[in-house]
C-alpha cells in the first residue's frame, strides 16, 4: 500500500511529491496521464516560469477568494521561494514582484521538481490515468450491501438544514451543478464559514481513513491510505488538460460550478479590427458590460485577426466571460493617449476601474453586513501576510482593500475580519450572487438617481479636454499633414487610421488644419474612449487558467483535505480559485499543493 497517491504531475502534483517524499519515509507515487510531466510549466512566463509573485494578495484572486487569502496567509510568496531554494532553484525578483528562476528558464523549474520527487523515492508513472478513486470503506459497504454506485457509497450524506439561511440555500442549490452546465450563475463565490466548520468538526470526530482503491486506465488498482488530486482544468489541453479531476472529485461528492476560460484574448467582430492584426500599443483598456466599466487594466494590448489580445486584454477574459454567460453585452474601451497624458506605465499595470466605489462606500458596504469574512478564522489577513514577509498593499488597484472588488463586484475586507460564527453566518449570508448588487453599484445608481456625474465619467472629460488641447497644438504643428498620418509618432499608422474612422472623420486626405472644432473634439473623444464590441473569448485551447472548478465549500482551507471523505486531497487549478497573470496562479497551485502536503505529514506523524 501507498502512503500517499497525487493524480496528475504538473505543477501542483510535482509541488506535493517533492514536500512528500523529501522526509524519505513515506511511499508516494506521482501518476500522470500524459507521457511526461509537468508540459504545461513549460510554457508558464514565456518559458521563463513566473514562480510566483511577491505581491501576491487576495485580490489577486477569483472565485473562491476566502481560500486563496488562507493559503496565501499560512503559505506566502517567502515559503514559496524558500522551497525552490532548497531545491536548487534561486529566484530574482523584477520590478513588479514577479519571481523568475535565476536561470530564466522554465525546464530548470521542471527538472528541479522532478529531479528532487525521483531522488527521495516518489514513484513517477507516466501514461497512467486516474480513472476512479473508490474510499475503502465505500467498497466495504458497496459488498455489504450488495452494490449500488460507488459515488453514492461515497458521497456524504446531506449537510443538516435545520436552520439554514436563504443565502446558504443559494449557495448550495448552485454547489449542485457539476460538469460543464454553463446555467449556474457564474458570479463570485463565497462559502459559508458556518457551514464549513460544522462539516470540518463532523470530520474531526470521524474515524480515520480506511485508505482507498485507485484504479488506473491501464487497468491495475493501486491502494493508497491518502489521496491528492492535482489534476488541473480544462486550459491549454494540447498540453494534456482535460478536466478528469472534475469527475473524480464530483464522484467522491464534490461539485463544481461552472468553468470559462481565464487570461485568453477577447474575440471582436472582425470589421472592428481589420488591418490592425499584429500592431501593439500601450494603453488603459477597460471591460465595459452594458456601458458598465467592470474592470480596467493598463498595459500592452496587441490586436488579433480577430479579436484584442496582450496581457493587459486577457486579464478582462474572465470579466468577459461572465458578463456574457449572463447575457450582457461587452465591449473594451481603450484610452490610447493614458500613456502620454499619465507619464507611462509598466506593462500588464492595473488601473483603477471606472465604478471603483467612491468614498465612503467601505463604510457603506460594512453597514450592510457585506464585507465577506476570508476564512483567516479571527485574523486579518493582511496582518498575517504582512507577518510572513508578504506585500501590505491589499488594494492593486491603488485604492483600499475594503473598496477592491472583483470582476463581476463581490467586495472584500481583508483588514476587518469579524470573529464569531455567527458574525461569519451574517456576513456570508449577506453576499449575494448577483454582481450587480455591491457598494458601487449601488453608488452608481445612487449617482445615476441624482443627476450627480459618476467621478469617473468627470475625469474622462477631463482626459478628453486635454486630448483636444494636445491635438490644436499638434493641429498648429502639422497644419498640412494629411490626416492620415496625423497621429504618426503617437499610434501605428493604421491604429491611428482606425481611430479616426471611429471618430466618423473623412476623407483622410485632407491637411491637419481643415479639422473643425466638433471633429477635433469628436477625435479626442475616439483616443481617450475607443470602444470595440467585444462578443466573445477564445476557448480553452487559448487561454491560460480555468476560471471554475471544484467548490471548496468541501474542503478545509487550512489543509485542502475534504471535509466529506477522509484521506483525500485537492490542490491547484482542479479547484474553484483563479488568479491574474503575473505569477498568481503558480503561487495558488504551489501553496495549495504545500498546504496539503503539510497536513499529511503531519497526519502520519513525519517530522521534516
């Protein structure tokens, strides 16, 4: 018998056999579908692996964010880095807190992980697909019995709902949903703390795990007293993605909700990009929905055949891909002058988005009871990172933590966690599915109501009235350059082609001096505001992370062990959290994976 099983050998199941097996006392396997491990690490940071980032913060993070606090909280950047040192692998750190290897080398990476798990004992089997993880004492009670589904052998019985709030009523008619159903409503998620420890007490007085039968596609069973599941999502399956880790866990009484894809480039009709495929700028690009600005992003945007792309774009792909899935329409707005107007900015760079609650809506959240408590169990969660070394900076996009939202507006407080059960119950409860119905949006119609202007929409003015100040000074320059290169030195010829169709000025011929006042103000507008129908986001093939996954609402966030089966494990990208590019998402399957690893460890009574 195994001490331990990981299914799947990328990042997060490398991560696991290395923590596993450096003791040297355990029997671990690794068992990977494809023939070789770790293919997808490959391709992380452009081959170079961006190992993690030392700024990584909650607000990072998607989906299951109270987790990601939690991991990030007891296994932060430092350890990260930490583990890679002890594994040979030293990191630097560039100007935006992305860690890369020293070697600048992803293969480095992987041959230190695999070298490292092979050194210590863990058996690495390539070719091998996990394609059932049957619980010991499920298939004592299936013989018993006399059969019936080994998923219904394993699958916990309903939770008590004596007492049961209408938000934990949503919460868990959603949990229901497994697969593929794109039904559910694809908003943030945010568990029950209440809920969740009841289950962890039930399990704590369970009796200990029988261990489990783990049969593999070439068609042997192995018997293992622990299980990880590492088996990563549905992105980039021509490297050997393919979602198994869904079913495996959903038999075991795991659902997951809904999955898109994350950091992928944004499909637009092709006649609003025609002619522009492979020019890049440097801008503010922002998502809007429904003339709603979701999110904003700064940084380097390259135009596609069909489509917007760039680091700055893909990080809207999950905004996108929600908005649309609830039947909005989208678009991207793109200020091309943001780089001239503010001085620059470093690629991939957040902006602050345009419904970015005003002052005062903290305040107003909290009086609601809508600041989410982040499972740090009584602990800020910025204080304990800031403990371990992390950055402070809770709110990337230069405003408070408690004002930070994500795409779709689930607020978080990392400062303000509420002890108390109850306190906890309130305030999950509070948080409902629906994005719309956050602080902002709330202040928006508020502002909306009172014939206030948005502040937003005033400093877009602004950034229009100095676009028209910078274009009569250019106009008086360039009194006879023909329009069609009058944004030459700004924008690539064509972009600046584009824009000005945008802006309805024709013929381009003319000299710089036959602009009238409304087409210069009209041009100002289209530089500052440029607005692109946004109708899709390429799939899985293309994108980089699986936004969705596995709900945690079943698992422990402190030791990712379930709180419904004992003896198994989850970690990485199979489960419900995804983070932004920049090493977020390495970081996330690093410490899940080190997180389960340590319990284990600590479970069988090994000692590092």
């Amino acid at each position: 018998m195994y001490d331990v099983l990981i299914a799947g050998g990328g990042a997060a199941g490398l991560a696991a056999a290395c923590a596993l097996a450096e003791p040297g006392r355990l029997r671990v396997a690794l068992l990977e579908k494809q023939p070789r491990v770790g293919r997808k690490l490959l391709s992380t940071g452009n081959g170079r692996c961006n190992l993690t980032n030392v700024a990584a913060a909650p607000a990072h993070y998607h989906g299951a964010r109270g987790a990601a606090a939690r991991a990030l909280a007891l296994c932060p950047p430092a350890d990260v880095l930490a583990f890679f040192e002890r594994l040979g692998v030293p990191a630097v750190i560039d100007g935006e807190g992305r860690a890369y290897p020293m070697s600048n080398q992803a293969a480095s990476v992987l041959d230190a992980l695999r070298l490292c798990a092979a050194e210590h004992g863990c058996e690495i089997q390539t070719g091998c697909a996990v394609t059932e993880i049957v619980p010991l004492h499920a298939r004592q009670a299936m013989r018993a019995g006399g059969g019936g589904s080994t998923a219904a052998a394993a699958a916990p019985s309903p939770l008590p709902a004596h007492g049961e709030t209408d938000g934990a009523s949503r919460r868990r008619r959603a949990s229901a949903t497994c697969g593929h159903d794109r039904s559910v409503h694809f908003a943030a998620r945010f568990d029950a703390p209440a809920e969740r420890d009841s289950c962890r007490q039930a399990q704590l007085g369970a009796e200990a795990p029988a261990g489990f039968d783990v049969h593999v596609s070439d068609g042997r069973t192995l018997r293992a007293r622990r299980v990880i599941v590492c088996t990563g999502g549905l992105a980039a399956p021509k490297l050997g993605a393919c979602g198994d880790g869904y079913r495996l866990l959903a038999q075991l009484g795991h659902p997951s909700c809904a999955k898109l894809p994350a950091i992928a480039a944004l499909k637009a009709p092709p006649d609003a990009v025609r002619g522009l495929k492979g020019l890049r700028v440097s801008c503010a690009v922002a998502l809007t929905a429904d003339g709603h600005t979701l999110r904003e992003e700064r940084g380097e945007v390259l135009f596609a055949e069909a489509g917007v792309s760039g680091i700055a774009a893909m990080q809207l792909a999950r905004a996108c891909g929600e908005a649309l899935h609830m039947g909005r329409r989208c678009a991207v707005r793109l200020n091309l002058l943001e780089p001239l107007l503010h001085g620059g900015f470093a690629s991939g760079t957040p902006a602050a988005p345009d419904n970015a609650a005003p002052a005062g809506a903290a305040a107003d959240m909290d009086s609601r009871g809508a600041a989410p408590d982040m499972g740090t169990r009584g602990r800020s969660a910025a204080a304990d990172m800031d403990g371990h070394g992390a950055a402070s900076d809770m709110g990337t996009h230069g405003r408070d933590a408690a004002a930070d939202m994500d795409s779709l507006g689930a607020a978080s407080d990392m400062g303000k966690v509420r002890r108390g059960a109850d306190a906890r119950q309130a305030q999950a409860d509070a948080l409902d599915f629906a994005g719309e119905r956050t602080s902002a949006a709330r202040s928006a119609c508020r502002q909306a109501a009172s014939g206030t202007p948005h502040p937003a929409n005033v400093h877009r003015e602004a950034l229009a009235a100095q676009a028209v100040a910078m274009l009569r000074e250019r106009m008086q320059n360039l009194p006879d350059r023909p329009l069609e290169d009058f944004l030459n030195g700004i924008l690539p010829r064509r972009v600046g082609q584009a824009v000005l169709r945008a802006a309805g000025i024709a013929p381009m011929t003319r000299p710089a001096r036959s602009l009238s006042d409304a087409e210069v103000r009209a041009l100002a507008d289209a530089l500052t505001g440029w607005t692109i129908p946004v109708d899709g986001v390429l799939g899985f093939d293309h994108a980089q992370v699986t936004a969705g996954g596995t709900l945690l609402d079943g698992f422990d966030w402190d030791s990712l062990a379930s709180l419904r089966v004992p003896g198994l494990y989850a970690a990485g990208e199979v489960l419900d959290v995804d983070g932004d590019c920049g090493g977020f998402n390495l970081q996330w399957a690093w410490s899940s994976a080190l997180l389960a690893a340590r319990a284990i460890l600590r479970e069988m009574g090994v000692r590092k």
